[in-house]
C-alpha cells in the first residue's frame, strides 16, 4: 500500500497524469459541441450576418462617382466652388475622357441615378449629354469647355460641378445626414428644403405610435394575463385559446381581418349605423390613418404582451394578496404595493418585446394605414422597389437597427435571451 | 369548482336593479335602432323587471319561467326584424332569463369567497366583463372572416341576405375560385414548396446546434446564442434589406457562375432566406426542451455499447421530439406566413400565398382573400391543437400533470 502514496501526479488509467487527460477530454467535449454548433453558426453567419453588415457599409458607401469619373475627381478637387467661376478646360477634358469610358460601359446613367437623388434633373442631364458626348473625339473636338455647355447648359452651371465635387468621395455621411433630414452641400452640412423634410416625422411618428401600441398592448394586457394567471387550469386553458388562436393566424388574415372591420362599408361602420349611432352618410373614417393601424396593431401584438406577463403572474403567490388585505391594506393598497410590483417584469418583458417588434412592421401599416398612418419601415420599402435610392434605405435600415439593438440589449439585461418562451 | 359560499335568496330590490340596468343596456341598442335610445332604455329596463317580478312572485317554477323568456324574446325579435330579429332576441332571452335566477337564488355569490364585501363582489363580477370585453377584442376580427367568406356577393361586408340567413345570400364560389385560378394555386403550391424545405433546413441544423449549446463546456455560449437568435430581434423589414442585397448578388452568381436555371435560382435564394429566419424557434424550443433532458441517459446508453450516432436517434431524440415538432411548426409557419422578406427576394415565380394576399389587398381587392383567410384560420387551429397535445406529452414524459 505504501508504494502507491508517492508524491508524483495522480495518474489516469492509461499512465498520464489525471489533470492531462481530464484537460484533454474537456477539450474534445468542447471541439464536440463546437463542431455541432458549426455548420448552423455559419451558416447564420453567411447568410445572415453578412448581408446585414453588407446592408451597414452599403449605407456609406459612395464610390460610384469616382470609380466612374476618377480623373475628373481627381482634378475637380483643386477647384474652389465657392468662388462663383465654373471649373477651367482641364477638369472639362478629363470629365469628356471618362464620360467616353463611361458610356461605353454603359455606367454613366448609374452615375446620373445617383447624382439625381441629390440634385433633381441630373439623372437626365447624364443621359441626354451622354448621347452627345459619345458622337466627341478627344483628340478633335476641343476645346470641351464651350462644347459641353452647348450640348447643355446645365455644364455652365456652377451647381452642377458643386454637386459633383460634394459627392465625390468614396465613403459619405450623406445617406445618413439624408435619412435624418439634412444633406450634404459645399459649404457644409445643411438642413433640408421645408418640402423634403419628411423622415423625421416619419421616425417621431413611429416611436410615438409604437409607445401608444405598447401602451395599448399593457392596458389590454394585464387583466387578461391577470385572469388566466388566477383562474383555475381547466378554465384558463381554454381561455389561453382565445390567446393563442389569434397568435397562430397568419399575421395576413388578421390584417384583412381588420380591412373588413374598419372600412367605410365595414363591419365596425355597419354595425354603428345600424344601430342608428351613426348616420349613413357621416361613416366614421377608421382606416388608412392613425387609428386604423393602431387598433390593427394592437389587437396582433396583444398576444407578444399577454404571454410574457402570464408566465410571469403565473409564479407570483396568491397568498401575498391575502396575507396584504389580513394585515389592513385596502384592495387597491394590497394590489399596487404588493401584487404590481412583482408583476412589473412581465410588463418589461412583454413591453420590450411588442416595442421591438413595433417599430419594424410594415405590412400592417402598409394596408390600414393609408398616408397619415404610415412608419418608418415602409420608407424603407419605398426606396427599395420604387425610388431605388438603396443607400438612403441601407441608412434608414441602420438607424432603426440601432434603436432596435439598444432594445435588444435592455430585454437581454431585464429578461435574458435564454428565458424567451414561445407559446 | 365547488361552491366556496352558501347562498341563500337574495331581495327583490337587488335582481330587479341589476336585471334592470342589463335591459336598459340592451334596450338602448334596439331604442337607438329604431330611432329613440331613452325609450328602449325604459321598455328593455321595464320588461325585465316585471319578468322577472313575475317569475319570482307568482311563476315560482325557474325551468318554466327561463322556457318562457327565450322562447318569447325569440318570437317578439322574429315578429319586429325577422331572422337575425329571432336569434338576437333568443340570446337576449335566454340570457336575461338566466341572469333572473342568477341573482335571485344568490348563485351568483357561490363561487367567490365567503368574506368578501358587496363591493368587491361587485368588482369581481365588472373585472369578468372588461377581460370578456378584451378576448371579444382578440377574437372578433378572427370570426368576422370566417361567415364573409360565403358571401354569395363580391362584397367585404353583410349583404342583407346573409343578415336574413337566406341560403341565396352564401354561396361556395370565392373557394372556387381560390381552387380554380391559376395566381392563387401557384402561389399556393408555391407556398406548400418552399415552406416546408425551409422548415427542414431549419430544423435539422437547429437541433444540432442546440444540442451542441446544451453541452456543459461551449465557449462563447452567450454570444453565439445572440447571434443565433438574432434573425427573430432584427426587425423584418431589415432582414429583407440586406438579404435583397445579399440575395440578388448570389442569384447573379448562382445564375452564371454555375449555370443554373433562373427560376430553380429564385426558390434556393427563398428558401435560404426563410431557413435563417425559422432557426432561432427551433433553437429556443429545442434547448427549453433540453433543459428537462436526462444527460445520465445518454451516458448510460454509451456505458452499454451505443455509438453517439445510436445513442441519439434511440435514446435523445425521442425524448426531445416534441420539442424539435413543436420548433418545426414554429418554423413552418414562420415561413409559410411571411411576405415582406419574399416580396425583396423573391421573383414573380416564386409568389406564396401571404404575397399574393397582400398584393390582394393592395390593389384588386377580390373577396377570394377572405377564403384564403379562412382556409389559413383552419390551419392554424390544425397547429395550434398539434402543440397543444406536444406540450401535453411533454409535461406527461417529464412527469408533470397536464396543467
């Protein structure tokens, strides 16, 4: 027995030291769980990731107008626009050179779309001269500042060279600056003409309607999550239906749903003028506005708010009340100093997660909305497959992805991620 | 439930005050209706009054008396409005019948604790209305659908027929026409294509990594889970952004680069994009169901000679199952009932159902929706019983009762 007690490290098994082989398994045990994580982790990160940082750098990226006209860039740098005189016939000899290039890769009415998000008009600038410029010899046809401006005389314009100098470089602000109502000019950063302002309402409008829809959500809410977390099982599982039943619609049913409830011809307008509270031709306009898209909105995310605070209510002990209301509180003192409090993380939970999930909708705003009851989300929608300014969209997108990840971040701090239940 | 508290008959005063104002409440609809609130307000308050005076001083017989009310509302509606007339007056009878004896033999107080004052009975039974006044809120637009869509007219509302239950007012022709045009079966079909290989993709990677999460030793744990669950946090509409980006740039790939076919091109991109967006269901259920998991189970399986790959499908996966079918459907119908990442990345050919809905209800509004709708109400129920009897099982193998 007493050869065994010596002073050299424990052994395993197979002769090496127990904390060499116990490290060793952990190792194999992590590579194994590592290796099951892999293929998913990669592939969110390919395909998910990725786009989404590449949606981030899409939002300042800007280097069309260099890699289209880089010897004018690189000349147009040295020109002063603010002294009111247009750029001398070296910067116009360079532009004809790369527009020639230009046109013959077909890239120069790109650069026109680009520049016309700027300046209106410019898109049919580049596309009108571009036909003209084309018929140009480089070696013949000089000098190009006076034939430019006779092929139109917008390249006499001071404006149109400013335009093109501010927008020059390869990684810009502007698309941010524009998504918060201000641009990019020569002499700086400026606010916006009155008639272009509209993104800032539109994000003041969606936080605003969103905090209303939250709101909305905890007051409908609470006495429903109250109720289920009291009742008997029997009778709060078929309540619980009630529940889960508009949770599981497809969240395109629930929007016609609402279409056919709160139209002039509707179910809500024919049921007022019915019973004679309305008159038949003063119908009540409830849809495509504001309240159309929170009453919609509300009655979706209800679900999101009610199943959080439930499973929260669910573990508050009844026996508080009671022991409360035996002390001498009053109903009301017993609820809001000792039922309330405990519930409050559902509220957070619940409210952070209706929050989040409000402020990016489109498709319900899309169809009730109309103008006035419009977010942000369905500018971004706009600019995507009808404006096609996809900088300004990556922008947008950016902004909101922020607010939506400082959000994120406070449920992780409140909740955990790992607690989210579903259903 | 039992009975918490004797009850004894309660004064006449009371049932005629609280019947009362449930006529006058009821009145004021059928009085605005035809011209004068106050009056139906005094005529519904009234009439449920002398009822129920009646039934209780010299009726004497509840079954006779509650016969009496329904069946009398019933004819008196039927005679003033017709059908809809009969079945409104039959529900208000049968209800008001039922409420006189309620309150009269003091049942109301049976199930609620002996000690508690007038008032907080009286807030108990108001609370039971505003959360009955909330789930009608829920449940309403849901049921509202589901009779529009025999409308035998072309219209989003109750046609007079269908008030009046005449059969020529229904009809089956918006589900006809959902089963005979071509848009709405290829959207269908499509819909039935991509999402359920979404949900497999999903699924099976979703498993993996979740099991791979619930080792004792991941490093990283808290941050790959974020990145994980990240495609259900980002807002929909951002998603759509970049993958639109993303997408379009691998479609060009795919389309030159490997020679495929355009449209076999558009249903990859789709379905890719709607995998991503399925995962982090599968990877929350999958690892709440792995909470409850047994590990000495997977290590007495390998003590007695089953490879990791046996010991999985004989010993974890049937005990996680309903778990994984549980973060499938979530997955599936996630897929199945999205339209704002497909209408960025998909093409004309690759429209779902939700697409060609929302295009629906954007322009041509045909009531054809409301039948889709009402067909997808009827899935959802299918679902929604599915989990409801996986979550059951669940509890039952972990050994808990079935709450």
């Amino acid at each position: 027995m007493s050869d065994t007690l010596n002073n050299g490290p424990v052994l395993a098994a197979d002769g090496t030291p127990l904390k060499k082989s116990l490290a060793r398994s952990l190792r194999v045990e992590k590579l194994r769980a590592l290796a099951l994580v892999a293929p998913l982790l990669l592939f969110v990160l390919f395909s998910f990731i990725w786009p989404i940082g590449e949606m981030l750098f899409r939002s300042v990226d800007n280097r069309d107008v260099g890699q289209v006209l880089p010897e004018t860039v690189a000349i147009l740098k040295d020109w002063d626009g603010t002294s009111g005189e247009l750029p001398d016939e070296a910067v116009y000899k360079a532009f004809t050179a790369d527009m020639l290039v230009a046109i013959d890769a077909k890239e120069h009415t790109k650069l026109g779309t680009r520049l016309n998000y700027e300046k209106t008009g410019m898109s049919s600038l580049f596309r009108k001269s571009g036909r003209k410029i084309k018929k140009l010899d480089l070696e013949t046809d000089g000098p190009f500042k006076e034939t430019l401006i006779k092929i139109d005389k917008k390249w006499g314009d001071v404006e149109t060279w400013k335009v093109i100098q501010t927008h020059s470089v390869n990684y810009t602000n502007g698309y941010y600056l524009n998504a918060i109502d201000m641009q990019r000019t020569p002499d700086g950063v400026a606010v916006q003409p009155e008639d272009k302002r509209i993104m800032m309402t539109l994000f003041k409008r969606t936080l605003w309607m969103s905090m209303i829809i939250t709101g909305m959500c905890v007051l409908l809410g609470y006495p429903v999550a109250w109720i289920l977390a009291n009742l008997p099982a029997r009778s709060a599982n078929l309540l619980m239906i009630l529940v889960l039943l508009p949770f599981w619609t497809s969240l395109l049913v629930r929007t016609s749903a609402w279409k056919v409830m709160l139209q002039q011809q509707g179910v809500i307008n024919d049921v007022l003028v019915w019973l004679g509270m309305v008159a038949d031709d003063s119908r009540l306009v409830i849809i495509n506005n504001q309240f159309g898209t929170v009453t919609a909105m509300t009655h979706i995310l209800l679900p999101f708010m009610i199943l959080p605070m439930y499973s929260v209510m669910q573990t508050i002990q009844p026996t508080y009340l009671r022991a409360a209301k035996s002390l001498g509180a009053t109903n009301w003192t017993a609820f809001w100093r000792v039922y309330f409090p405990q519930s409050i993380p559902g509220i957070g939970a619940g409210s952070i997660l209706v929050f989040i999930l409000s402020i990016g909708y489109y498709i319900t705003p899309e169809i009730v909305g109309g103008t006035k009851g419009v977010f942000i989300s369905n500018r971004i929608a706009y600019h995507i497959s009808s404006s096609l300014n996809w900088g300004l969209a990556a922008a947008l997108g950016a902004i909101l992805l922020a607010v939506v990840l400082v959000l994120y971040w406070a449920y992780d701090k409140i909740v955990g991620i790992d607690n989210v239940k579903l259903g | 439930m039992a009975a918490l508290t004797p009850i004894f008959r309660k004064p006449f005063w009371l049932v005629a005050l609280v019947v009362g104002l449930f006529g006058g409440f009821i009145g004021l609809f059928v009085g605005t209706a035809n011209g004068s609130g106050p009056l139906g307000v005094l005529i519904g308050a009234a009439l449920l009054i002398v009822l129920a005076w009646f039934y209780i001083y010299v009726l004497k017989d509840e079954r006779a008396g509650r016969g009496i009310t329904f069946a009398g509302l019933g004819i008196a509606g039927f005679a003033a409005a017709g059908m809809p007339g009969l079945v409104l007056g039959a529900i208000f009878g049968a209800i008001g019948g039922w409420m006189i004896y309620w309150m009269y033999e003091g049942r109301y107080r049976a199930y609620v604790p002996p000690y508690l004052t007038p008032g907080q009975v009286l807030w108990h039974f108001a609370f039971r209305v505003i959360c009955g006044a909330i789930f009608v809120f829920l449940i309403t637009p849901i049921l509202v659908v589901l009779p529009l869509s025999f409308n035998a007219q072309d219209f989003f509302t109750f046609t007079p027929e269908m008030l009046r239950f005449d059969p020529e007012g229904y009809s089956l022709k918006h589900y006809r026409d959902f089963f005979s045009n071509n848009e709405w079966q290829r959207s269908f079909k499509n819909s039935l294509i991509i999402a359920p290989i979404a949900t497999i993709i999903s699924v099976s990677l979703g498993t993996l990594a979740a099991i791979g999460l619930s080792q004792s030793h991941v490093p990283g744990r808290r941050a790959i889970m974020a990145i994980l669950i990240s495609p259900m946090i980002v807002p929909l509409i951002i998603s759509a952004t970049g993958m639109f980006f993303f997408y379009s740039q691998i479609g060009n790939w795919m389309e030159s680069t490997l020679g495929l076919d355009k449209n076999l091109v558009g249903y990859i991109k789709v379905v890719l994009a709607h995998a991503v967006l399925g995962i982090p269901f599968v990877i929350i259920t999958v690892t709440a169901t792995l909470v409850g998991f047994d590990r000495s189970l997977t290590r007495a399986a390998a003590n007695m000679g089953a490879d990791p790959v046996t010991t999985f499908f004989r010993v974890q996966m049937p005990l996680i199952l309903p778990g994984v079918i549980s973060g499938g459907l979530f997955a599936f119908i996630t897929s199945f009932d999205e339209v704002v990442v497909v209408l960025f990345v998909g093409s004309a050919s690759q429209k779902t159902l939700p697409w060609q809905m929302f295009t629906g209800l954007r322009e041509q509004i045909s009531p054809t929706i409301l039948a889709v709708a009402t067909i997808l109400v009827c899935i959802s129920i299918a679902l929604l019983t599915t989990l409801e009897m996986l979550r059951r099982r669940s509890e039952r193998l972990r050994g808990m009762s079935p709450g």
